[in-house]
C-alpha cells in the first residue's frame, strides 16, 4: 500500500482547530492499526517559535531531537501517542533561510531564485521526507486567502499531481457562523472559502464545519451541493466540553470511515476501548483538588498548554478532578504569597526566560516549602527552588541566577552548557532528550520506577556545582543526575510532603491515557494535602 497524505487546510477565520481535527484523525487511523506520521507547516516568517513571545504565540514545544515546534505538535503527539522529530515542522523561515544560503553557496548555479519552483520545491521535499508510515497528516497554517500562505497551498496543489489523486486526500476546515439576530446558521463563509480554495487548485474531499449548533439534514445537503462534495462529507465538528472527546465525535460523524473509504486504506476496527475508560474516568472524578500555576505568562493559558494537559493526565491517573488556579507571579509581588496562594492544595512553578516575575515565584516556592504545600518546579522552577533555599537556608541572602542577576556573589545557577560543549545554533541552549540517572529510595526513582531515564530539556542555566556540598549538608537531595554526574537534573526535600523539581520539561512526554509519572505523584500528593 502506497503512502497516503492528508492535507488539512483552514478557512474564514483562524483558531478554527485544525490541529485537533489532524490529531483526533491520527488517533482514530491509529486506532485501525494502521501508522501514522503527522507534520504542522507553518506560514510565519520566523525560523521557528523559539524566540516567539509566548503570550502572543503560546507554548513552544520541544521534540525529541530537540526541534523548537509549534504547540500544535504537542496535540499531535499527545493524541497519537507517537514521538515526533524537527522532520514534522517547517516553517517559511527555514525554508527561505535554506533557500538564500543555498544561493549564496552557489547550489543553484546562477539561477533565478523564485517562489515557483525553488520554494515550492523545498516544500515538496519536506513533506516527503516524512518517515515511513501507511498515512501522513499535514496541516496547513493559517487561513486560506492569506498571502503569506500561498507558497504551501501551491506545493501541496503541485504535490499530489506528482503523488497521484488516489494517494491524496484534502479536508478543509471551516465555520458555519450561527446569526442571533436571524437565529439561523449560515454556509455562505464557507462557501466562499471553498471557493478560495478551488480558484487555487485545490478541491476539498471532506469538509469538517466547526459550528456552534448541529447540522441539520438540509443544511449539510445544502453545504455539499454548493461546496461540490457528498454529503456524508461534510462532518459536523460542534464544541465539546472535553477536549478528548473530539476524536470520540469524529468518529460518530464517520471521519475515519470516509477516510479510508476514499484512500482505499486496508486497515481493521477501531479500537478505543482505552481512550475511552481515559474519558470515563475524566468524567466521573472521586476527588477534587486545587493547583497553582505560579508563572509569568499566565495572561495566556496556552503558554502552558503541555502542563496543564500533564495535570489533567496526572488527576485522571488519581480519579481526580484538577482545577487551576492561575497566578501571575508579578501579582504575588505586590500582594504577597499568602494572600494569593492561601487555600491551594499544590503549587506548580513552570518554564521561563528573562527576570520579569522572578521574586514572585521565589516567594511561591518559600510558602510552598514552609507551608507543607506541594511543590513541582519545572525547569526555571527547579532553579527558582534552588535560589530559595540557598537565601532562605544556607543564609546566602544574594543568592541568585547568572540570568537574573549576573553580579550576584553567589550563582547558585549559572551558564554551564557552553563549558560542557552543549550548543545549539542561539549559542548555549540544551534542547531535545538527555538522559538522567535516578537514585535509589528517592521520591523521583519511586515515581519513575526505573533508573536511568530520558527527557526533553529546553535551558541555558543549570544548578552551578560548586553549591551541591552546601545543599547537601542542608538537606536538599539532588535525585537525578547526568550518567556522568556533572550535571544536576532533579532535587527533591525527603522532609517535606512533595518537593520535586526538575531541569527538564516533564509535560512533554505525558500522554492523557498514559500521564507522566512526576505529574501523578504531584496530583497524588495535592489530593492527600486536600484531605488534611
């Protein structure tokens, strides 16, 4: 069987949910048996979100190999269930700064450089480098009509004429407005936007209508007459209250059915039974607790999209209900920890560059540890913890980061990557999968239940060595390790209820039928603060 592409394209407006429309599709493919591999092709001129301010952009997700990605991969990765490589993202950044050093170079050999082919080609190429696998996933960015989106929509027009129409398939993402005024829901938007599509080349198999209130019988006849599509393709795609009941949806509206249908695809029954005992445990909570996330880009939630999908994990692992108490770190500043902080049940300090909101997040991890309150740093949260303790028990009151404070005395974390030979293209930044050894009778290595383990890093500053004596002599543990023991990966305090913090980024690898175990201890060990 020849390898079959999907392309996922958007129209109208933006935010439509293209990406969990290509992930719940992934899963339900998967759940057939078949393989699947998926990638996200980004029309933005940024070489990658890396830089991207979270709050306008959101989460920057970090694979395996250590590919700085769009969110959307996060999605992909948790509903799949698959590891995903730099071979999964693109964006128009890295494809003209390919394209431009390649000319410089003097690859094209005196050429004139244009969109078509030189770009176009380059798109093409990515896209078939995907791995191996029954089906490939490519969403397009953006809203069809944008400008910048034109080179990806021409190189998947170009795509399958070279790939062949039997081993393609188009699904348009759309939205069927419903009007108050006239209480009534209206095609026309897409319409329009299929339109825009066909004047590209390109005629959409499956229309997936992102809408407010159900399609009834003649509005879906009426949507496939205009859009020129069957009928049993244009798939109703409503709001659902849980995030993981998309894929549950699709495949009652027969998605995955039509799919396969007109792929030809050889595959077996779907089997969901385990996503959906996840769901029916994520419906019927025995228990509730409350968990601040202490951060600086809480203003939007999606900067934290993988935490709060790992606490989601975490709590249905523990039959629990997690409700979030989001803080900015700035306000506790200026109104104190107690009064912003009083009441939870566990505290989270997540990742973060730059100095804004760092004394608020001290002040959090000093009430979590004094208070007996659950405490799971992550990355910038494990340094916050480690500047605590060192001003609040090792008496070092100017103790700080290299980052925060570059004239601090004492740099209890300081730039240490650029000394190991850890580099990236930005200089000194760990990114991708490393692995930790845990020590024995730890709280990490009962969590992990294994020794030697393997994480996603995404940091520039690391525990400086020259303290670890200190700590130690304090009693702060430092559980995890690099096999050559030079650098500090976990700490943990054995005296207080749960104090972990890590260096690397433990969300990325949770999966919502399989949580992180450092997530379900924290959920575990919030629920036992909640009965106390």
């Amino acid at each position: 069987m020849n390898k079959k592409y999907i392309f996922v394209t958007g129209g109208v407006v933006s935010g439509l949910g293209k990406g969990i429309t290509a992930a719940s599709l992934g899963r339900l493919l998967k759940s057939r048996g078949l393989t699947v591999t998926i990638q996200k092709l980004d029309p933005y001129l940024n070489v990658d979100p890396g830089t991207m301010n979270p709050v306008q952009h959101g989460e920057v997700f970090v694979t395996e190999d250590g590919a700085e990605t769009d969110l959307d991969l996060g999605h992909y990765e948790r509903f799949i269930d698959i590891h995903l490589s730099k071979s999964a993202n693109l964006t128009s950044g890295k494809v003209y700064w390919k394209i431009l050093n390649e000319e410089r170079a003097g690859t094209f050999g005196g050429q004139t450089i244009q969109v078509i082919p030189h770009i176009t080609d380059e798109i093409k190429r990515f896209i078939a480098s995907t791995p191996d696998a029954d089906v490939c996933i490519v969403e397009i960015g953006g809203t069809i009509g944008d400008i910048e989106g034109q080179p990806f929509i021409e190189a998947i027009r170009q795509f399958y004429m070279e790939v062949g129409r039997e081993n393609c398939l188009f699904i348009h993402v759309t939205l069927v407005p419903y009007i108050k005024a006239s209480q009534e829901l209206k095609t026309k938007p897409t319409q329009h936007s299929v339109k825009e599509l066909l004047s590209m080349g390109i005629k959409p198999d499956i229309l997936v209508c992102r809408t407010d209130l159900p399609l009834d019988a003649h509005l879906r006849e009426k949507i496939a007459h205009f859009c020129n599509v069957e009928p049993d393709c244009v798939i109703e795609n409503t709001d659902c209250d849980i995030l993981y009941e998309v894929p549950m949806m699709m495949q009652k509206e027969g998605l995955d059915r039509v799919v396969i249908q007109k792929l030809g695809l050889r595959c077996g029954r779907a089997d969901l039974s385990d996503w959906c005992e996840m769901l029916n445990r994520l419906k019927q909570p025995s228990a509730v607790c409350e968990i601040a996330i202490v951060g600086k880009y809480v203003a939007l939630h999606d900067s934290y999209i993988s935490v709060v999908e790992a606490l989601k994990a975490g709590g249905m692992h523990c039959s629990a209900k997690v409700n979030l108490r989001w803080v900015d770190s700035e306000t506790i500043e200026k109104n104190g920890a107690q009064s912003e902080l009083c009441g939870v049940d566990g505290i989270l300090v997540p990742g973060g560059f730059g100095t804004r909101g760092i004394e608020g997040m001290i002040a959090a991890a000093k009430y979590a540890r004094e208070e007996g309150v659950p405490y799971f740093g992550i990355c910038l949260g494990m340094q916050i913890a480690m500047i605590e303790y060192a001003r609040n028990v090792l008496s070092l009151s100017d103790a700080n980061s290299a980052e925060i404070n570059p004239d601090s005395k004492n740099k209890v974390v300081d730039l240490m990557s650029e000394q190991r030979g850890v580099k990236d293209m930005g200089g000194t930044m760990r990114l991708g999968a490393y692995p930790c050894v845990l020590e024995a009778n730890s709280k990490a290595y009962a969590l992990y239940g294994q020794q030697q383990i393997m994480e996603r890093h995404r940091h520039r500053y690391e525990v400086n060595n020259d303290y670890v004596p200190l700590y130690e002599q304090a009693g702060l543990r430092f559980s995890g390790k690099s096999p050559s023991g030079e650098i500090c990966e976990m700490i943990e305090l054995p005296a207080h209820p749960y104090f972990v913090a890590c260096q690397f980024h433990p969300e990325f690898k949770s999966r919502p039928n399989k949580p992180h175990p450092l997530f379900s201890g924290f959920v575990n060990a919030a629920l036992s603060h909640n009965r106390e």
